[in-house]
C-alpha cells in the first residue's frame, strides 16, 4: 500500500488557524473572492502542477500528477458559508454580520488543505488527484456550473472517481456514515406568485383577492405528497414561507406569493412531485381567476453513491481505525455533489461531529477541529487504497 503520510509537513495547529482564517471570512454563494483568495494562497504553497481559478464563479482546483498519471480522483470541498448571524462570541467571529459557516465548509476546506500539505511531502508514482473548491455549493447551482464551465471541462481530468464528505452532527466524533445508492435527497424550491385586482377593503366584490387560493394552495401542496405519490415513494412539501397583499387595513389585497421545499428520495420522484404540484397551482389559480406565476430555483439532485466507491470508503475507515455506519434510509437533506456522482463513480460520506454537537445550520454551530486530522487521513487512505488497486490491475 501506498503510504503518503510520512511527517505531516503541516502541523495540525496551522490547519486548525487556517480553517478559523476562514471562518473569519465568510460569503454567501456566488461571492466567495476572499475565500477563494485565501485558499489560493494556501494551495500555492504547496506546489500543485497546475492551479485553476475561476471555475463555475469563484472555484479553484489544484492538480497534482504522478509521473504516470493513469487514474484520477477529485475530492470536492465548498467554498461557501450561510445567511446565519453568528450567536457564539468566539475569537474568531465572522467579520461579515449575518453571514457565517454554520454548515461547516471552513472545516471542510481545511480537510482539503491537509490533505494538499501530504501530497506535497511524499508522492506516488503513478495516478492524478483533483482538489476542487466548489462555490455555491448553498444554493444547488455550484456543482453544475462548475461541470459546464469549458474551463473545467478543458482542463481538468476527466476523474475516474469522485469524493466528498460532510461533518454530521449526531454522530459519534469521527465515526463514518457512508451507504450504497442513494445518499442524500433531491430538492428544489418553489414559488409561486398569485396576481388578481386591489380594491378598497369595503368594497371586496370590485376586486379580484387571491386569499381564498392562497390558503388552498397551502392546504393542496401540503398534502400533494399523500395523495400523489405512492406508499414507497417517500416525499415531502414544505411551505417555507407566505405572503398576502400589503399592510394595509383600507385595501383588499391582489397579490399572494407561496414558497415551499420539494424532496424525494430520488429525482425521479422529485419530478413527478413538481408536475402535480404545478398543476394544482394552475388549477386552484384558475377557478379563481387569478394570473400565477410557477418558479422552480435551487435544484439539487439526489446524491446516489457507486458501490465501488462505498467500498472503498468502508475499507479506508477501517484502515484508519474510524467505525462505519451504514444507515438504513437516505438524509432527507440535499446536496448538490449528486451532479457529480450522476456522471462520474464516486460517493459522499458522512463525518461524525459528536453525538451533542449543534445541529448544522444551528446559530451556535461551530466544525469541530478535533475532525480535521481524521478527515485527511481518511482521504488518504481513500486514495491509497485507489491507486493500489490500479497497480495491482497490471
């Protein structure tokens, strides 16, 4: 087996700073050009045979190649943080007010920069790793952009596999959660605008009041799951928010807006589930002679695993003493890593941050450093397992 840990050129303490640099420095999705500045700096030091900027917005991939670079792997991280105000008076606060990295990206970025400082020590001589930095990873649009990017997909190597990890709260510290098919749901988000006529409040008959089809679309989308999918077919509505008219006790109102959250355990499903919501937005809207607007934004599909790759997971926590569990249903929460599991082998797995820790996307949220080590090790290991069994193929 091939064994790159050797010295860890990059003591855990410099990781643990470089992961609070970033914590101090969050941005929302589409806005990550400090972050992105940051990591560059970081990569560069570590000598890649090639850095790639600005991919599908603010990404970046760092190449490393063997000398006979047969095999690739790319390990995705996210560069992104979250509209969440910071409760937590810890030393290193975001300095940007409202937004801060309640999901834990800061920690995966430092997992990858770990994991960058050990390829940079001792190398192998045969294989290609990717260190991609994904942007808007949020709001469901960064995978994509980053695959249609013709940058990425000129020069970056077509991967033979694909990675990405999430710290899980939950879950014991450090314990993997991997499983085979799908990982974590699909979602999209829907919203819907009513348009009818105002009036004066005393006068409610000369105008057109979209009250009535707002409270009905509620009650139709949120039991759209009940009677428009079948018992295996595990979906869910969730109506996010709701608006009528303005504040204004003289005025009947003429404008309603609905959203709500669409998941399905698989795309397909989630497919279904969006026509017949659609159409019962179109039908309610017409028998109250109201105009409707359907927007469909922050598509995620469902994130199905590759057996092999599972495999390979599984065998590399057990090589580095870190238990495995294997859950029995899909997270009902999306990410947006399934665009590249649904066009290259690979997997995403779960990384326990403690049975107690705060939940993600928690105010008082905070990645625990205490994974840092773990997770590179286990990319490590990942990659070694990989590369050995190439060379065993020959």
């Amino acid at each position: 087996m091939i064994n790159l840990s050797g010295n860890f050129d990059m003591k855990l303490d410099v990781l643990k700073k470089s992961r609070q640099l970033l914590h101090e420095n969050a941005e929302l999705s589409g806005s990550e050009s400090k972050t992105a500045g940051i990591v560059r700096a970081a990569i560069k030091k570590t000598s890649p045979d090639q850095i790639i900027d600005s991919l599908g917005g603010k990404g970046i991939a760092a190449i490393y190649s063997g000398k006979h670079a047969c095999e690739t792997v790319l390990f995705r991280c996210e560069l992104d943080a979250l509209p969440i105000p910071e409760t937590d008076d810890i030393e290193y606060k975001s300095k940007n007010p409202g937004i801060s990295h309640k999901c834990g990206h800061d920690g995966h970025m430092a997992i990858m920069l770990g994991l960058a400082h050990r390829l940079k020590k001792e190398w192998f001589p045969e294989g290609r790793v990717v260190l991609l930095f994904q942007p808007s990873e949020e709001t469901g649009s960064g995978a994509r952009q980053v695959m249609d990017d013709p940058n990425f997909q000129t020069n970056v190597p077509i991967p033979n596999y694909v990675f990405a990890l999430h710290n899980l709260p939950g879950f014991s510290l450090g314990e993997i959660i991997v499983r085979d098919n799908t990982f974590a749901s699909a979602s999209i988000g829907l919203v819907i605008e009513l348009n009818g006529t105002t009036s004066h409040a005393s006068e409610p008959q000369n105008g057109r009041s979209p009250a009535i089809a707002l409270s009905q679309i509620i009650q139709a989308l949120s039991s759209a799951p009940q009677f428009y999918s079948a018992l295996h077919e595990a979906c869910q509505v969730t109506i996010i928010h709701a608006r009528l008219g303005e504040v204004a006790f003289g005025t009947s109102p003429g404008y309603g807006k609905v959203m709500a959250t669409l998941r399905s355990h698989t795309s397909e499903v989630l497919e279904s589930l969006k026509y017949s919501c659609h159409r019962l937005v179109k039908d309610i809207a017409k028998a109250n002679e109201l105009e409707f607007n359907v927007q469909w934004c922050e598509e995620f599909p469902a994130t199905v695993n590759h057996s092999e790759a599972v495999e390979v997971i599984k065998k590399s926590a057990h090589e580095c003493n870190l238990s495995v569990q294997e859950p029995p249903f899909p997270f009902p929460w999306s990410e947006d890593f399934g665009h590249f599991t649904g066009e290259y082998t690979g997997a995403m797995f779960g990384l326990g941050a403690g049975e107690t820790h705060p939940a993600l996307h928690h105010p008082s949220y905070d990645f625990p450093d205490e994974l840092i080590e773990s997770g590179v090790n286990i990319f490590e290991a990942i990659l070694s397992n990989i590369f050995a069994k190439k060379n065993m193929k020959k």
